[in-house]
C-alpha cells in the first residue's frame, strides 16, 4: 500500500520541503525528508510539527511505507532521533 495523494502537499519548515500527507494513520498526517540536511518532519493530527535530525532517506521511506506509521514512528523514529517542535 502506497501512502500518496494527489492533494496539493503542505509547505515544510525547511528548504522548501514539501510535506506529503499520510491518509491511513490515526497520528501522523504528513511528513517530508530533506536530503540537504538529512532531516525528517512529522505532522501530527493535533496540527504540531517536529523535526527530527539525522534521519537516514531510506528511514523516512521505512515509516511512509509502514502497515502501522504510528508504529514504526515510536520503534524506529521516536526513539532514536531527537525531536524539535518546529510548528
């Protein structure tokens, strides 16, 4: 199952990355990737935005990906990467 919308993507906090929404998961409602700066942006349903550093590409690809977003976030993102609420 692939996770993609043909909605117009939310501008990210960063570098002009483009966040893309995830429609199946009841916490995530979008996230985006940086290349640049290898850094990962998460929305959430309550409307907050973390960033997250030093997230491999293949990471963020991982959890968009995932049967459960929420899931992989907290096993595979949330804790291992610190987090900046930046929105």
């Amino acid at each position: 199952m692939t996770h993609t919308s043909a909605r117009r993507p939310t501008r990210g906090a960063k570098h002009g990355v483009q966040l893309e929404p995830i429609h199946d998961s009841s916490n995530v409602a979008a996230t985006s990737h940086d290349p640049i700066t290898n850094s990962m942006q998460v929305k959430f349903r309550n409307g907050f935005i973390y960033q997250y550093d030093g997230v491999p590409a293949g990471e963020h690809d991982a959890l968009r990906a995932a049967p459960s977003v929420g899931g992989h976030f907290h096993q595979h993102v949330k804790s291992k990467y610190a987090g900046v609420r930046i929105g």
